[in-house]
C-alpha cells in the first residue's frame, strides 16, 4: 500500500516503566520517503519495562503492514531483550512447548507469539545505545515516557515535552533539544546509505535518486563510479547500483 509520503525509511520503538513493574508506556516512530514522520504510542497501569519494549514491537510491525517499506528497512531498538528474543531464542521456546533451556516458563508468551505472528519478512531490529545521542531513539524513549506517566495528548505529534528520563526507574530528567525535521531526515537518508552499504543491496536508479535526492534523469546519464558524501556510488549494470564506503588515502 502506498501514500502521498512515499516509503517508511526509517523506524523507532521504545518501552518504559515507571517501578518495574509499575506504570509503563510505549513510543514508536517512522519516517517516511517525503520527510514527514508518524509517532504513536500506547500506555498501561500496570506492567514491565519488557513488556513495553515487545508491545511497542508489536504495534509498529502490525502498523508496517499496512505501509510500503524501504526493501533495507530496520527497526531500531536499544532493548537487546527484544533482538535476541525475536531473532534467536523464540525458536527454541517453540519447539520446546515455550519453555526455556532450563525447564522454566518463557516470560511473557502472550507478546512473543503475538510479535511472531506479526513477523515482516526481511524487516529485523537492530540495536542501538539507548541515550547515545541517536535522535530516533531519542525520540521514542520521549513518547515512551510521557505514555508512562499517562500524560493527555490528543495529537502526540509535534506536542512532546523535549525531556527524557536518564532511567526508566530514576526521576531526574534532562533537557534532550531534538534536531530540527530537516537534519533528522538527513540524518535518516544518511543512515540508510550507511545501512545499504554494509549489507551489500542494490538499487535501481529511481531509488538511488531518491537517496541522493538527484533527478532521475541525471542517474540514468552516469555511466562510470562516482562519489556522494561518504559512499562511492559504482554502477552493477545499465540499471542497478551498489554502494561502497569512500576509501580515504592514506600518508606513506
């Protein structure tokens, strides 16, 4: 399915609880192809700082299938809980009748079926350090919070409080000043040439037009490799493109 803003290129989700357990929320963000961004949210009286992390899984894959998606698209996380679950352990506690190595009661069944259920296929979490300055992180740990702490928001876009809280169990808060939406879809674009370039894929030349933010017609007249920020830009065929990191030279 596809809209006026293009593509999701860039994902978010968080999870906070206030007491663990106690009152928690849930924050998720996309970006899409035009620059615009959709966040959304979800709060309960009475939860875990995990349970929030897959819930807001949930919500953004269940919200994902009723978009078109960046073939390189990934979901970033700072809950290594939500990653190894989702890529690595539910398979076992599948086949084990959803019981873990040792015998015991996997924690929260009714979410890790319900995220199983709502699998994309190619779509993955990738992890990131929550509080290391990553904006969308940033971000939904916001959402997340304010959902915790059951704060009225009849239009969350645009009407966040800028703070956050350093733990989801502290009280302190600091002021986090959020990138103007410009820089942050530079910064999505950026961290998709990135992402695309580790991973090998290849474009067409709409899609690296798109990227590039180029008129297509100027791609199509490329015919040899050529540079663009931090990537060599090398052509596969007459119609297909791959990404290589610059190499810069060094002093013998």
């Amino acid at each position: 399915m596809t809209d006026g803003r293009g593509r999701v290129i860039a994902a978010a989700t968080d999870g906070a609880c206030r007491g663990n357990p106690g009152p928690g929320g849930w924050g998720a963000i996309l970006r899409f192809e035009d620059g615009s961004e959709e966040e959304f949210g979800g709060h309960e009286a009475a939860t875990t700082n995990n349970r929030m992390e897959l819930q807001a899984a949930i919500e953004i894959l269940t919200h994902l299938k009723k978009l078109s998606i960046h073939p390189a698209l990934t979901i970033k996380t700072d809950s290594k809980y939500l990653i190894n679950g989702f890529s690595q352990w539910i398979n076992g506690w599948k086949k084990k009748g959803w019981k873990t190595s040792s015998g015991k009661k996997v924690l929260n069944q009714d979410l890790w079926e319900a995220l199983d259920q709502n699998r994309i296929n190619g779509v993955k979490f990738e992890y990131v350090k929550g509080h290391s300055g990553d904006p969308d992180n940033e971000r939904v740990d916001a959402i997340a919070v304010n959902f915790s702490r059951n704060i009225p928001q009849n239009n969350i876009n645009n009407q966040l409080p800028i703070k956050q809280a350093k733990n989801v169990s502290d009280n302190p808060t600091e002021e986090c000043e959020i990138a103007p939406p410009r820089l942050l879809k530079l910064i999505s674009r950026l961290e998709m040439a990135d992402h695309i370039a580790k991973k090998g894929y290849a474009l067409n030349s709409r899609e690296i037009a798109e990227l590039v933010e180029t008129p297509i017609k100027e791609i199509e007249k490329k015919q040899k490799a050529w540079r663009w920020r931090n990537w060599v830009i090398e052509p596969i065929n007459n119609s297909l493109w791959r990404l290589q990191p610059h190499q810069k030279p060094t002093d013998n």
